[in-house]
C-alpha cells in the first residue's frame, strides 16, 4: 500500500497536535539562549497549516507538503520557519507529482528535507541542532 495524501494530512495533523502539546515545553527550551518564542511560533505555524489544509485540500502528499512549507515560512518567525519552510519544499520535491509514494520514496524525501536544513542553516552533525535530531530519525527510517 502506497501512502497517499489522505496519509500525509494524517502525518501533518500528528504534527499540528504535537506542537500543541509540546507548546510550554518547547517555549521553556527556547528561554536559556533564545527568546522564549520557539512553542508559540511552531503551534501558531501547525495551525495556519491545518487551516490551510481544509480551505485548500491538497491533491497529493507533495502537494500537502508544499503548503505546509509556504505557510511555515509566512507564519513562522526567527530561523524555525525558513528552516522548516525549506524542509518541506524538498520534501515535496523529492516526492514528486505522485498520488502514493512508497517507503523508499519517503525516505528520500526525509533525507532530502535534512539537507535542505544543512543547506540552509549550514549546521553539520554535531553542531547541537535539530540536525542532530533528524539525521538518526532519517537514518531508522531508511533502515525500516
Ligand atoms: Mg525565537
């Protein structure tokens, strides 16, 4: 069974649901060497997303992933919207115009939205930054 877009809406609402849950902890995290906004921006950016997903519904997991990247940038401030915005479009990218994917496919597409944040925060493994966090995630899912 491919994933369809129907899953990618799922994946993305999964997403929207954990930043909402996650908002006080992630703002408490952003205090110590940032400006205490990281929880309020990522849940205000998954919700214009899920906003934008039922006025618009996508056709295609690239094209659900592609509205997300554009309503991350618009609505998310600081470096976290770029960074994701940039994720997202080379995620959608490396899916392609496909209504399922398979799970090669997907991993790909993981791999390429890690590289997309290399590229755009030109942070290396190690660095101490969410790369650090998608590189083993990419990698298990590749391995599955
Ligand atoms: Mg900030």
């Amino acid at each position: 069974m491919g994933l369809d877009v129907g899953w990618a809406v799922r994946w993305l609402t999964l997403s929207a649901q954990a930043m909402a849950e996650h908002r006080v902890e992630l703002i408490e995290l952003d205090r110590p060497i940032g400006d205490s906004d990281h929880g309020e921006n990522m849940d205000r950016g998954f919700k214009a997303v899920m906003d934008k997903l039922a006025e618009t519904p996508p056709e295609t997991p690239a094209a659900a992933l592609k509205l997300t990247a554009m309503t991350l940038m618009s609505k998310v401030g600081g470096a976290a919207g770029p960074l994701y915005g940039t994720a997202f479009l080379r995620a959608a990218t490396a899916l392609g115009e496909a209504s399922d994917v398979d799970a090669a496919t997907l991993a790909a597409a993981l791999q390429a939205a890690r590289d997309g944040i290399v590229a755009r925060g030109k942070a290396e493994s190690g660095d101490k930054t969410m790369v650090d966090a998608w590189t083993p995630a990419i990698e298990a899912a590749a391995a599955a």
